[in-house]
C-alpha cells in the first residue's frame, strides 16, 4: 500500500476540496441534522460520485471522496453511490441510495431521499427503485434522514447474487465514512478547547484533557487507515477490519469528545453533534462491532476462528 | 411500636401500586413541570414526600434506610424518573436550605418544595465558569438591603419554569473566592430577568441561559451568610454527589436487569457486556448506600464524588449498550420516551455537577489525601 497520494487522486481531492469549502459551516438553526441537497447535487453534476466506475480509478478513490465529503456537517449519501453502487445493476445517477439489512418495517437510512433501496441479505442482495409516494419520512436525532415504507409488500426487487461483494462494499464505505466524521469531530473540540479557559489556563493544556484527546486521535487516524486499506485491498478481511475498529471505539471517541465540549457540545447550538450523532448511527450497522470482528476472524482464520 | 423495615417496604409498595401516573411524563415545557408538581403533590398528601427530612423542616424524619428502601420500591413500580422539574428544588435547594438556610427561609421555602408548589432552578454555572466555579464573575453590589444582580447565568435547568432560582454571585470582588460569593435565592419573576430556553442534543429544552439586567433580591434571601457562597454551595454540590442520584441509580439497577432478561441467548457477548454492567451496578449501589449511611445525619462528605463518578459514568454505558441491544430502529428505543433519548441524554451526567474530571480530582486530593496539582 502506496500512503502517498498519486497525482490524479491530489487532482480529484482538490477540486473536492474547493467544493466542501463552501459547506464546512454548520446550519445556523439548531437542528438535529441537515441534508445537504444543493452539496448532492453539485457532486452528482461533476462526476465524484462515479468516480469508481471511471478507468483508472477504484474503490479507493471512492473511499477517499467518502472520507472527505463527511467531513462536512451537512449529511449527503454517498458512500452508498460511491462504492456499493458500481457492483450492483443499478443505473448510473439512479441515487440517493439507501442500504438496509433488517426488516422492510423498519426505519431506513437515506430512504426519505432515495431512489432506489438495496436490502442485504445472508446469500443475497435485493434492488428496487423508490419514489418519494412510497416512503414515510420519520423524526430522528441520529443526524441521518430516516424513512419507513409505507408498503413495503408493494416494492418489486430484483435480486443480485454476490451478497459478500455488497457487505464488503458497505463496510469500507462505512468505516470511511466514519473516518470523515471523526477528523472534523475532533477538530471542532479541539478549536474549543485551545480557546476555553478554565482556572485560568486553556482546557486544552490539562493533561487529563490531552491524553484523552490524544486516545481520540489515535483512533481516529486508525479508522482512516484501516478503511482507506480495506477499500485499496478491497478484501472481506481488511473490509470487516476496518468497519468493527471504526465502531468498537466510537462509543469512547463520542463520550470523550463530548465531555471536553463541556455543556455547550450537548446543545444542538454547537457542531458536534452533526458528526457525533453519525456516528452513533454508523456504530450500528450491519450488527456492531462484534459481528464484524467475527466476520474479520471467520475470513482470516476461517470457521474454525 | 415502630414499624420494621418489612412492614414500611410493604406500606410503601402497596402505596405506589394504587398511585404512580398512569402516563408518561412530558419531556418539556409546562407539560412537564405541572406533571412533576401534581406527582409531588399527590406523594405529600400521601406522606410520602421530604422522607428523610427531619421532622422540623417538614418531613418525615425518617432514617435514611428507609429512604433507601422508598427508593427501591419506587424504581421496582416503575415511578417517574426523579431527574425533573423538582430534581433541583428535592435534592439541592431544599436540603442546602435544611443544612445552611435561616428560620424564616426554611419556614417559607421548605413545605412549599415538599407539596410540588414550586420548581427551582440552578444559577451557577457562567459561559465562562463551569467546572471552574471559582471563575465566577457575575456581580450582586449592595445597595440598602438589597443586592442588585447584573450579568448572566447558563445551563440552568428548567429556569423557563422556575419560581425560584438558587443563584451564586460575587458580592465582594475583592476577597478570595471563599469569602467572595454568596448562594442567593432568586425570584424568578423578578425584573430584569430573562430566560432563554437551549435545544438539547437530546431533543427537549432542558437547559436555559438566563439574563440579569439591574434584578433587585432581598438581602434576607442570602444563605449561609453574606460571602459565605462557596461554603452553601459545596453543601449543595454534596448532596447532589451523595444522595440525589440513589433513585435514578437503583432504577438503573433494574433496567439493567430487564436489559439481560430481553438479550435472546444467541448474542452472548452482549449477555456478557450486560452482566459486566449488572456487576458494575451492583457496587455502586453498594457504595452509595454506604455513603447515605455513613452521612445521614449531615452534609455528604467527599465520599459522595465516588458514587457521582461511578454512577454517571455507568450510566453512560449501560445506555449504550441498551441502543446496542434493541437497535437504533427498535420499540425501546426509537420516540421521545425511548432509551435513545436516554442514551442522548446520559452524555450530560459526566458534565453536570462537577465533571468526571473534577469528581476525579476530588477523590484524589480529598480522599487519597493526594497532592494538589496544578488545574
């Protein structure tokens, strides 16, 4: 694994770059979260989000734009159009996309926004396109949109064999996806605390305060790592990997970062909690921490593990 | 012939069956507070409020065992969580005005807590002074027998419901911080005051800034003494560490309980995770109800930071581990009474009322007799 960035990717990232800059400032409301529609649509014209399908480029690529564009505290799906989407039949630009693992009655991520759903199951994947009519929005503090279907019985799904390649595509675009959160999570308490004073010094020079905070960026660094591994190896091993990392230490990331926020990170005043509450969600997905670690082990050491 | 544990545990228990709301309580808002002020009413004319108050002050002078054991059967008929509107008035303003207020105070303010009449609210924190208490700049000068207030309070509970604030001021700006401030009671309704009400991460408005533009209070309604504020208020703060969190610790206990019996046998590392919190419950109930016995006669001693600390922070974890166990998607835990909201909320135990860190620095120098290091 090359941790350079070739020539092409500093190009891509860049022009990324100038695009979220326009998007780093949170919503002056207090809101739970904010879906970021005028940033979806700017990156669906230029062409990120089909960045893997383009010779030359792969999921790394992806994995890359993932981890920049959740950075923001605008929520956009893109980890979804951006890595699973590619390896599965769905029309190029059918997005936003939402990918869900348990029953049709419940809440689904991205669904209010989605064209078309992707519900994964143990030895397949199933594929239908939604419309708006279809699809009950629902109240969440989990700084995700959520919707439920109406009828769920309603959709028609086309079915698509490999449902290994989607979990693995899932993971990566997961932990990624964490990994963005996490650096701008952590920047924002570290602003706080290098311009809060308490007994007279800035919080940031307590050690209790910079140990804590240096665990947080340890973390975060590692999940950044692993993911950007997982989708350059682009293996069930590495992919299982860097998805339970990610949410194994997001409980601690969260509560630490929250705590050195002091009572102003547990308002929705405050940014924080517009990648913190990601987060949170993304701990949940496809079974936790201790099912992907159990899949890592499964395909390194195989059953027997 | 005095009535035996037994029998109190009994007369408690068939009294909460016949009493507690039917309803949920209501998050925020005046919903919330005249639901918390009916369940304290209904609890005083029971005579079941202010148990372990003594007989002077207006309750029941009864000893903190069976307090403990009120508790217990409280958490067990499944009761309205304790962390209310009331919690403020119950466990900081009435007992700091057992412990440290006049004749006059106690006479006035002490049954009007304990017959739900009145919310209190907390003004102690400023934007900037939280933890640091002793960076406290808001001013109370004199002027005849009065003291007028100007500046700001934050992160005041339930101040857009609050009759009566507690409220900690500098009133001699050049003294040492302990003979500087003064713990005051505020009128709410007084002029000049103006209360902005703070959307919570946890989805309810809980917490409020306050404003204090030339706000006049009555000399008479100091506590403790005139720049005796930092003695009041460590009172204050040590029944909060000691004994205000029993209720919502046992009632943890129990949902720890349920937790494990809903885990299906299939997820044994969650089934292990829980019982590890079950074990974790287990001591710091122990160790609070030895902290209530050991203090019960008096304010808590630093002993009570062990019991905030531990409990605090286990109920950050266990949930955690609820969302864990149900799913972000499930019955339990999705709505604005479900352990979601619960688990938003818990990220504030750790905050309020001293910082795990300070609790931490606390134990070190107080108890383990450490040191003082630089904050």
């Amino acid at each position: 694994m090359n941790y350079d960035l070739s020539e092409d990717q500093s190009s891509v990232l860049s022009a990324l770059d100038s695009i979220l800059a326009d998007y780093k400032a949170p919503p002056i409301e207090p809101v739970p979260f904010a879906y970021g529609a005028e940033l979806d649509a700017i990156l669906t014209e230029s062409g990120f989000l089909d960045i893997a399908r383009e010779e030359g480029f792969g999921p790394l690529d992806a994995a890359l734009i993932v981890e920049r564009v959740a950075r923001s505290p605008l929520v956009v799906e893109v980890a979804a159009s951006t890595l699973v989407a590619p390896v599965l039949p769905i029309p190029q630009g059918l997005r936003p996309i939402a990918l869900h693992d348990g029953a049709l009655t419940a809440p689904i991520r991205f669904l209010p926004q989605a064209r078309a759903l992707v519900v994964l199951r143990d030895d397949h994947a199933a594929i239908a396109t939604i419309d708006a009519g279809q699809v009950e929005e629902i109240e969440t503090m989990m700084a995700y949109p959520y919707g439920r279907l109406v009828e769920p019985t309603a959709l028609s799904f086309e079915r698509f064999d490999d449902a290994g390649l989607v979990r693995r595509r899932w993971r990566i675009g997961m932990a990624a996806e964490a990994a963005g959160c996490m650096v701008s999570a952590l920047a924002s308490v570290l602003e706080h605390v290098t311009t809060r004073f308490a007994f007279g010094r800035p919080l940031g020079s307590l050690q209790a305060v910079q140990h804590r905070l240096a665990m947080a960026s340890e973390i975060a660094e590692s999940t950044r790592w692993l993911a950007f591994r997982a989708a350059w190896s682009d293996t069930e091993a590495d992919a299982a990997i860097a998805a339970g990392y990610a949410q194994a230490h997001i409980s601690q990331f969260t509560y630490d970062l929250h705590q050195f926020s002091g009572a102003m990170g547990l308002t929705l005043e405050y940014p924080l909690h517009f990648w913190s509450y990601r987060l949170r969600a993304l701990a949940g997905e496809l079974g936790g921490a201790s099912h992907q670690s159990r899949s890592a082990a499964a395909a390194i050491w195989g059953e027997a593990a | 012939m005095s009535e035996t544990p037994a029998q109190f545990r009994r007369r408690a228990r068939s009294w909460l069956e016949t009493n507690i709301p039917s309803d949920k309580a209501p998050l925020d808002g005046i919903a919330a507070r005249d639901y918390a002020l009916a369940w304290q009413r209904r609890q005083f004319e029971g005579g079941w409020a202010g148990l372990a108050w003594p007989k002077k002050a207006g309750g029941c002078g009864l000893s903190i065992l069976q307090q403990i054991i009120w508790y217990e059967e409280y958490a067990r008929a499944g009761a309205p969580r304790t962390l209310d509107p009331l919690f403020v008035a119950l466990n900081h303003a009435g007992p700091t005005i057992i412990a440290c207020g006049s004749a006059d105070q106690q006479a006035y303010h002490l049954p009007r807590i304990l017959a739900g009449m009145v919310v209190w609210c907390q003004g102690f924190s400023e934007p900037n002074a939280g933890s640091d208490l002793a960076g406290l700049k808001m001013r109370g000068r004199i002027e005849g027998n009065e003291l007028v207030v100007e500046g700001q309070k934050i992160w005041s509970s339930y101040a857009d419901m609050a009759v009566w604030q507690e409220l900690l001021i500098r009133t001699d700006p050049e003294a040492k911080i302990s003979a500087a401030l003064s713990w005051v009671i505020c009128p709410m309704d007084a002029p000049g005051i103006t209360v902005r009400p703070i959307l919570t991460m946890a989805g309810a408005y809980k917490y409020c800034e306050v404003f204090y533009d030339n706000v006049r209070i009555p000399l008479a309604n100091v506590v403790g003494g005139l720049n005796n504020g930092w003695a009041t208020a460590m009172s204050t703060l040590s029944f909060e560490r000691g004994t205000a969190s029993l209720g919502l610790l046992i009632a943890l206990t129990l949902r720890i309980e349920e937790m494990l019996a809903d885990c299906p046998s299939s997820r044994p590392l969650m089934k292990a995770r829980l019982a590890q919190l079950r074990a974790e419950a287990a001591a710091v109930r122990a160790t609070a109800y030895r902290v209530a016995l050991d203090n019960e006669h008096g304010v808590p001693d630093a002993s009570g930071s062990i019991v905030r600390l531990s409990f605090s922070e286990l109920e950050q974890r266990a949930t955690a581990a609820a969302v864990d166990l149900y799913g972000l998607d499930g019955a339990k835990v999705i709505g604005g009474h479900g352990l979601g909201h619960e688990y938003l909320d818990a990220f504030s135990e750790t905050i309020a009322g001293g910082t795990s860190e300070i609790q931490r620095n606390i134990i070190g120098e107080r108890l383990l007799g450490l040191p003082k290091g630089p904050r």
